[in-house]
C-alpha cells in the first residue's frame, strides 16, 4: 500500500472544555475517496478544518502529505483545494475573475491561471456563464464554481464538507457526477456529509462519527454487512400505535428500531417478516421493504436517525 | 513520502515570520482592484469630491466672513488655507476608515472573503498588509486630487506642500491600520456604528476649522491625544510652510499607530481564521 496522503492518529480538539473532536484516528491513501459521516455536530466540519491546516490541534497527531500542519500550514494549503461548507464565492468579481484571483493567492503566474480557469469553467460547465455575476447563478452553479475554484491549484487533496447539501436532487446528481469524474481521474477526495445517499456514490471508504468519535470504519457495503441486515422492513401503524404494536412485533427479524413515525424490522427477508405481522393479525397503514443502507448503520450504532 | 519534513524545513525557516506572511500580499491588492473596476468603482469616485465640497463651502463661503486666522506659530494666513491641510488629512483618514472598517466588517461577516484567502496559502499578514494598502492606495489618490485643487486656488503656499503628499500617505496609513484592527475585534453594526460616532466629533474638534488655542487647556490636551489632531498639524505645517522639527513627534505618532494597527490585525485574523 502506498504512503497514505492524510495519517490523523488520536486526534482531539477542544474548545474550552468541550471535546468538539475527541480522539479521532483514521488514514486516506492516494487516490482514494474518504468520507466522514455523521449528524450535524459529530466534530466533522472541526476535522475537516484541522485537516485544512486552518484549525490547530489540541492533541494527538496528525500528517497531511508527509507535513505537519502546525509547522507547515502554507505549503500544506498550497497543495490542498477546499469546498466549505457554505460558499464563500466573492461576490464583487465575476465568475471568471473568482478563478483568476484565487489562482492569485497561490501565487500561481497570470497565464498558467487563466489557462487553467478556463478548463475549470468547462468542467464545472459553467462556461457560458464566465462573465456572469456570482449572485446570479444558481445554488447548484455557485458549488460548481467553488468547486472548480478549488482546483485551481491543481491540488494534490480536495476537501468538501457537505458538498450537497441544500441542493436540489438535480443538482446534486450534476455535482456527484463531477466529483466522480475528479475520482477516476486519480484525485483524492476527504469529504464530510450527512447523506447517506452520498456516501454510498461517492465513498471507497468512510468512517461513522458521532460526538468527535468514531464508531465504525470501512466500505459503505461491508459496514451494512456488518452492522445491519440485508433488508429492512418498514411498518407504519399510525403514531399513537406504534409503541404499542412494537411490544407484539418483540422477537420478530434479528432486530426492531421503534422511531416516533414508524417501526423497522431487520431481516434477510423483509417480505417474510411481513407476511407474519399480518398473520399475527396486525394492520400496517403502510408497509416497505428495502435494501438496508448507512442510514441503518448509523441508527445501529448511535440509536438515532442521521437527520433529525 | 519520507524525508519531506526534511525538505521542506529550509522552506519554513526562510520565512522570518513563519505562517503569518507568504510574502504574497499583492494578490490580496490586485483582488481589491479587480472588485473595485468591477463592482463598486462608483463608491470610489464620490468619496473623493466630499473633501473638496467642504472646501468650497467653508473654505470659500465662511472664509470670506472670516478673513484669516493667525496659526498656532503666530502666522496670519487666509481661512482657506488654513483649512484646507486639515481636510485633506480628514480626507486621507476618512478613505483610508472606509477601507479598512465598514469594507473589511462586511468582508469578514458576510462575504467569508477571510476565510476563502486564509484557506490558499496566503498567511494572515499578506491579507492585512493587502487590505491596507489598498486603503493607502485609496487614500492616496483622495489626497492628490485634492492636492490638485489646493494649488489652482493658490492655497498652498510653500513648497514644503510637496512633502505633504507622502505625510497623508502615513496619515492614511495609520488609520487604516487601526481601522481594520478594531474593526477585526467587531461583531454587530451597533459596535460599527460607535466608530462613525467617534470619529465625527473628532473631525470636527482637532483643530480642524480654527486653532486649538480657541479651547481651555485641559481641553487641549484631550485633542492632542488623539490621532486626526497630529495629522491636521503635521499637514497644515507642511502646506503653509512652518516647518520645524516638533513635527516629527507627529510622524512617530503615526508610526506607532501603524505598527500597533498591524500587530493586531494579524494576531486577530490568526486567532479568528487559524485557530
């Protein structure tokens, strides 16, 4: 295995008293897609920013690129591209110029820049909106643009914390569709969501995190293999029913999550399950059988929903 | 991957002043150009008639009323060029403030602009050295065209003008210096607002329209703290041709001001950004 390009071992920081990141451990080789997974809060945007070499560490250790970022903050940026959480486009310039002035801060030379602008503008298919004002694109363009202005640099790691969210469902498969690009093309992405959708598409590896800590590690499929079952039926008895029914549903599927809205059943065989509620002579108002996901994964582990 | 600590030691340790500065603050200066040209040049180009308008008004208008006025070193010289040196500090103050508070505050709050340089490689002192000297920039170009103004009305009257042009460059310095550092520490538009409220009676106190020797000296004393007093007598000496080597006492204010200014905003943007 390669050196990987990120190595973060027991890595804390506190705010005051409170552990926001709370002895985190995790590697990212070259090339690969890595995600951190959580509710809002988990200590992923911290991690992220630590990462960035914008945020010191309280403790532990941590190399991006072979570097420490608490002694080599500016080379480490120089080769990191960043998509924060909220943009930070700069609203006096134009799209265009947004690329050329960030190019700038490298201190990258006027050509190499506006050559590379333009690439960037035809990969974020934004090309026709070169000279258009930032405000005036639409929020799907505007992460197209910081992502694109991300790059700029040619940067050996792209950092996205939540790269989708508030977007729309069509605007986020354009964005996936692009990171999957910059994917193939050998570039290593670190990114941060709470969808588990997204991390399913975009992640070669995750870890669960919750309270700065990490729960679990590995493939999105393995960590469903390991944590939850095949499938998952999900019944519905109305709110006032449901804790009720739960207590009759005891000892069916290999394991029962009673949510406010709904009951989940965890079985190699949802429909299986389903046919014995009803033999039981129970009513679902409504009944679904799924494939189960990280969202599962998560509920498994934590006993909460992702999004709450 | 072994060995690059190594490597890169030379890099880290031929940079004096560590993280804080990539020695790139010229980018900072050519976005703020590129902004300027592209967005808000307008704003730009109504800030420089406000001094002059004041100029002819006061100046002109009460001037004729009052006739001259004998300066602080016993000279009697027309009102209008009496006030003339002091609008134009007032001028290189208030384009270097408007810079370095009200555009730095809506920058760092809302527009996150910060936080994007801050996460290239450039270090906190590159964006406050940028920023400032762009408020220097400003604050330059206010000065000359009024400098320009003052010789056709004949309201220069020494050669020794010449070297006001570089002292409103330091007044303006100054200011913004201070200006981006206190403006770093603010978190709503009311603590914004206690700038303009500072800043407005000591326009109008520091000697500005008629000599400090009108108030009673513990008065006195109070103008002479403050910042837009030292400028005013820096410039109004130099325009007026008395020139003598107290005025360097007013240089050294600036220049502490400057250095304080800078100290600040680096360590506050480091604390706000680079945690």
């Amino acid at each position: 295995m390669p050196e990987p390009v990120i190595v973060a071992q027991n890595l804390v920081k506190k705010y005051k008293d409170f552990a926001a990141v709370d002895g985190i451990s995790f590697e990212v080789a070259p090339g690969e897609s890595f995600g951190l997974l959580g509710p809002n809060g988990a200590g992923k945007s911290t991690t992220m920013r630590m990462v960035g070499a914008v945020s010191t560490r309280t403790g532990g250790d941590l190399r991006i690129l072979g570097m420490d970022p608490d002694r080599y903050g500016p080379e480490i940026r120089s080769r990191l591209g960043v998509v924060p959480q909220t943009d930070n486009l700069d609203t006096e310039l134009r799209v265009r110029e947004n690329l050329l002035v960030y190019g700038r801060y490298f201190g990258l030379p006027r050509a190499q820049v506006a050559r590379r602008a333009d690439e960037l503008l035809a990969f974020a298919q934004l090309e026709d909106k070169a000279k258009a004002r930032v405000d005036a694109l639409s929020g799907g363009m505007k992460r197209r643009l910081t992502i694109a202005r991300a790059l700029i640099n040619e940067p050996s790691i792209l950092l996205l914390d939540e790269p989708t969210t508030g977007l729309d469902p069509q605007a986020r498969h354009i964005l996936w569709d692009r990171l999957f690009r910059l994917k193939e093309q050998g570039t290593t992405l670190l990114l941060t969501t709470h969808y588990m959708d997204e991390a399913e598409q975009l992640c070669d590896r995750l870890v669960v995190v919750d309270k700065g800590v990490i729960m679990a590690e590995g493939a999105p499929a393995q960590l469903i293999r390991t944590y939850s079952s095949r499938e998952v039926l999900e019944v519905r008895f109305g709110s006032d029913l449901n804790a009720d029914v739960a207590a009759q549903l005891a000892g069916m599927g290999d394991r029962l999550e009673v949510l406010p809205d709904r009951i989940l059943i965890y079985s190699e065989n949802g429909e299986s399950e389903l046919v014995r509620i009803i033999d039981a002579g129970l009513k679902p108002i409504t009944s679904l059988v799924r494939r189960s996901s990280l969202e599962d994964v998560f509920l498994r582990l934590t006993g909460r929903t992702l999004i709450e | 991957m072994t060995g690059i600590d190594d490597l890169r030691t030379d890099a880290a340790a031929s940079r004096p002043l560590g993280a804080l500065y990539a020695g790139n603050a010229r980018s900072v200066m050519l976005r703020g150009w590129q902004a300027t040209r592209s967005t808000n040049w307008l704003v730009v180009v109504s800030g420089f008639f406000e001094p002059i308008f004041y100029l002819l008004s006061m100046g002109l208008g009460l001037g004729a009323l009052v006739g001259t006025i004998t300066t602080e070193s016993g000279q009697e010289v027309p009102y209008a060029a009496f006030i003339a040196p002091a609008l134009l500090a007032v001028a290189a103050m208030n384009g270097a403030i408007y810079d370095s508070t009200w555009n730095v505050f809506f920058k760092m709050q809302f527009a996150k602009l910060y936080e994007g340089m801050l996460s290239t490689s450039l270090g906190p002192l590159d964006v406050a050295l940028g920023e400032i000297s762009l408020a220097l920039l400003r604050g330059a170009l206010y000065a000359t065209g009024f400098m320009v103004v003052m010789q056709v009305l004949g309201l220069n009257l020494s050669w020794w003008a010449l070297l006001a042009l570089p002292a409103v460059l330091l007044i303006a310095f100054g200011f913004a210096s201070v200006g981006m550092a206190v403006t770093s520490f603010m978190k709503t538009f009311q603590q914004m607002d206690w700038i303009n409220f500072l800043l407005l009676p000591m326009f109008l106190f520091s000697a500005t329209f008629y000599p400090l020797s009108v108030y009673p000296q513990p008065i006195q004393y109070v103008i002479q703290v403050l910042p837009l007093w030292h400028g005013i007598e820096l410039v109004r000496g130099l325009t007026t041709g008395q020139v003598d080597v107290g005025m360097l006492w007013h240089v050294l204010y600036y220049l502490v001001m400057i250095l304080l200014g800078l100290v600040f905003t680096t360590r506050r943007l480091r604390a706000l950004f680079l945690d």
